[in-house]
C-alpha cells in the first residue's frame, strides 16, 4: 500500500547506480526504473527460490536481479550499492536489524531512500498485528531514532497527500480491498496516519 514515489525517486539516481530496492513485491518499481542505465536488483521474501540465485518474475526485464531475502539479511557484499530503496517494507520489518543491514550494503555516502506510513503521535507503536499489510505504525520520532543510529537525514517529504488520493481512487474504482481493509482504513484514521518520504545518507568512516 503506497502511492507511486517513481518521479521523486528518478531526479535522485544517476546512471550506472547500483540499486537495491527491498520487499520489491513483484518488481513494479523496478520495472518502472528500468531502461535508465541503472544496474537494478530486488528482494523479497516471496520471490520463490529454484535452485538458482537469480529468479525471474512474469513481465520482469531480464536487466533485473531478483532475490529471495529479508531487509534483516541481505545476500550482498559489503558496500555493494549506490541507493537502497525501503517503499512500505521499513514498517514490517525488525527495524534495528533491517537498518543496520541496509546500512552494510551501502556504500560509504550511498542513500537510503524510504517511504513509509507513520503517526506523528507519541506513541512509539501501534499494533496493526491483524493486517498483514500493515503491521505496524511507527510514530516519527521513533523511526528516525532507529535510522539516525546508521545515517545522516538529508531531507523529508511529507506525502500524505498522494496517500490520500491513492486510497480515494481505490474505494472510487472499487479496489479498496486490494489496497487496504476498511478496518484497516478506520485504525488508520485514529492513530493519525501520514505517509512520508525520507533521504538519509551512509557518512564516510570516521
């Protein structure tokens, strides 16, 4: 569940970038990429494995490398990419532990880009355990907390907005259900959801 990020994430990658993007789904983003000189590859505990390292997914390019891995153990060297993208995984995963890998793929002053829900409430969580979407709903301040241990903010954009519209959309056309329940929708409502988009950046050693 999240809106498009695809035109704010393209001004922010160079060609020839070494891209990770983590709990890919079905590539969408990465399909979305493709074509623009990036070295692209995804990971998702759901891409099956067959014996292989590389998989394949139905209407993937083959410039795409697809992985079956969680964000708390990725099955990459050390340094080995330019930008790691987090679109609505951050909020399902252990989050020390997914940053601090995240953290060891990157290259030193290499980006994460992450989009997630958040409440700007104080609570540090709300248990969305009965969603398989959702999870749950880091307040703000507790998730930078867990990614300032690793990196440097570099800018924030609020894009709850576009959250917004993407769920108006669904219940028009009759999709919610393939977005988020209605229960979902109503908890989300009264922990004050947002929708954000963060840029940190991996400081040099020392």
């Amino acid at each position: 569940m999240s809106p498009d990020i695809t035109e704010n994430l393209l001004p922010l990658l160079h060609e020839g970038e070494q891209i990770l993007d983590v709990g890919c789904g079905d590539a969408s983003l990465l399909k979305q990429l493709s074509g623009h000189g990036f070295h692209l590859f995804g990971t998702d505990p759901a891409i099956r494995k067959a014996g292989a390292t590389r998989q394949t997914l139905p209407g993937v390019p083959g410039e795409i490398t697809l992985l079956s891995a969680s964000a708390e153990s990725l099955p990459f060297e050390a340094g080995f990419f330019d930008t790691v993208i987090l679109q609505c995984v951050f909020s399902l995963c252990h989050p020390e532990e997914a940053a601090c890998e995240v953290c060891r793929v990157l290259k030193s002053g290499g980006r994460l880009i992450l989009s997630d829900l958040y409440t700007a409430e104080a609570e540090s969580e709300t248990d969305f355990s009965g969603s398989p979407l959702l999870a749950r709903l880091w307040s703000k301040d507790h998730l930078e907390a867990c990614l300032s241990a690793h990196f440097l903010l570099a800018a924030f954009q609020d894009l709850t907005p576009a959250l917004t519209e993407m769920i108006l959309s669904a219940i028009w056309d009759g999709d919610v259900a393939d977005c988020v329940s209605c229960s979902d929708l109503h908890a989300l409502r009264r922990a004050g959801a947002r929708y954000g988009l963060w840029i940190w950046e991996k400081p040099a050693p020392g």
